[in-house]
C-alpha cells in the first residue's frame, strides 16, 4: 500500500494578499516608529527650549533687578555731585558745606556699573542650541537685548568716573589727605563705600584755579551720567523681551 501525501497549495491571488499584507503590516510599524521617535524628538526639544527659555527668565530677572540698583545709585550721586558743583565756586557756601565735599570727592573715582547675567545666552550661542527657539521674532529680540549689552560694555568706563591718578594732584592742593582718606569704609553697598563725616574737616583750601579744575572734575561725571541712555533702553529692553519670554513659553 502506498501512502500520498498531499500539500496544500495557495493559490497565486492568496500568494499577493499574503505578502501585501506583510508589507502591509511592516510599512506601517516603520512608519509608525518613525512617528513614535519624531515625537519623542519633538518632545524633547520642547523641553530642553522651556528649560533654556526658563534659565534665560532667570537671568532677566536677575538683570533688571541689577539695571535699576544701578541707576538708582547713580541718580544718588548725581544729585550729590549736582549741588557740589554749585557750592563749589562759592566761598560762603564752601564753608557750611565742606564735610559734603570731602564726602563726594572720593565718589569720582568709583562708579558702578551693571554687570549682565549672560551664561544662559554665551550657552545657547556656543553650542548651538539656539535653533530650539524656533520663534525668529524672539529670537532676534534675544540678539538685539545681548548685542545692547555689548555696547554697553564697550561705552561705561569700566572703575570710576575719573581715574584716581588724575584726582591725586587736586587732592594734595585742596585736602586735608588724612581726612579724606579716613572715609573708606569699602563695605557692601554703593553708597556704603564711605563714611560722611561725623565731625568738622579742615576747610578746603581756596585756590581758585584748583578749585574750577575740580569744578570740571565734577561736570565731567555729572555728563557721563546724564549720557548713560543705554543702560535706560537695556532695562526697557530686559523688562519688553522677560514678558515676551513669559508669554511664549508660559513657564510654570
């Protein structure tokens, strides 16, 4: 007796289905994982700009916060300076006012100047990571707000107001040099830096010609106060681009 086996063929249109449907099923996970990872990536992005845009509101903060301490301790001694200049021309006025000017005197070689919190930015620049922030408009108000900074790093005179070199001359005519320098204190604080005197100083002396040249000493950093608009459009700046941040990104 003789056994037959017998094969079950498909026929050829089962074949097309069957293989159709494998292609079928593998274009579709591979579209799928590319999706599924597209996602993932645009995840992440998402979250690495709300951390960076987050940082960067941080620094803004800090910022503008800094910016007005600033300005307001130049107005401080800009209104000082201001009524020095006008007594000091004026002998009877000299006299009743002559612990004031030994004060501000040393105010001339200081001036304090607004240091950005930029580590943030230098980050985003040098690695490249800027392309997270896919808003071009506030990408650009980003560049322009640093870009500000620079000039203003460029036109603030980096010490003081005058050089203490230029100011040592007038002080050895006009001064008394060991009360003068008894007011550093150099404490935390602008406007701790010096003492006012607690008791009568020797009266400055009156040489008329030394006394206009500190007169002009006086004008000269009255003038670059008055000329510090840049560090008013950095603060405008700062508060304008934090809001814009906020808005954007709505961090929490």
């Amino acid at each position: 007796m003789e056994t037959h086996a017998h094969h079950l063929h498909k026929a050829p249109g089962q074949k097309i289905w069957h293989y159709f449907f494998e292609f079928l099923m593998l274009f579709l996970a591979v579209t799928l994982g590319f999706f599924v990872e597209n996602r993932r990536e645009h995840y992440v992005e998402q979250q690495k700009a709300k951390e960076y845009v987050q940082s960067l509101i941080d620094d803004l903060k800090v910022d503008t916060m800094t910016i007005q301490r600033t300005l307001t301790e130049k107005w401080w001694i800009w209104a000082k300076y201001d009524s020095v200049q006008k007594i000091l021309l004026v002998p009877e006025l000299r006299k009743q006012h002559n612990e004031l000017i030994y004060y501000t005197e040393n105010y001339l070689s200081l001036n304090d100047v607004f240091t950005v919190q930029d580590v943030t930015y230098r980050q985003l620049l040098s690695s490249g990571n800027f392309r997270y922030i896919r808003n071009n408009a506030l990408y650009k108000k980003i560049s322009d707000y640093y870009n500000l900074v620079e000039r203003y790093r460029e036109t603030e005179p980096g010490f003081g107001f005058l050089r203490r070199d230029d100011l040592r001359e007038l002080e050895a005519k006009l001064f008394d040099v060991g009360q003068l320098s008894s007011l550093n204190r150099f404490e935390a604080g602008y406007v701790n830096l010096f003492s006012r005197p607690a008791t009568k100083f020797k009266t400055i002396k009156d040489d008329p010609e030394s006394l206009r040249l500190l007169y002009l000493k006086y004008a000269e950093a009255i003038n670059q106060i008055r000329g510090n608009f840049i560090l008013i459009w950095l603060k405008e700046q700062a508060a304008d681009l934090l809001k814009d941040l906020e808005k954007e990104y709505n961090p929490e």
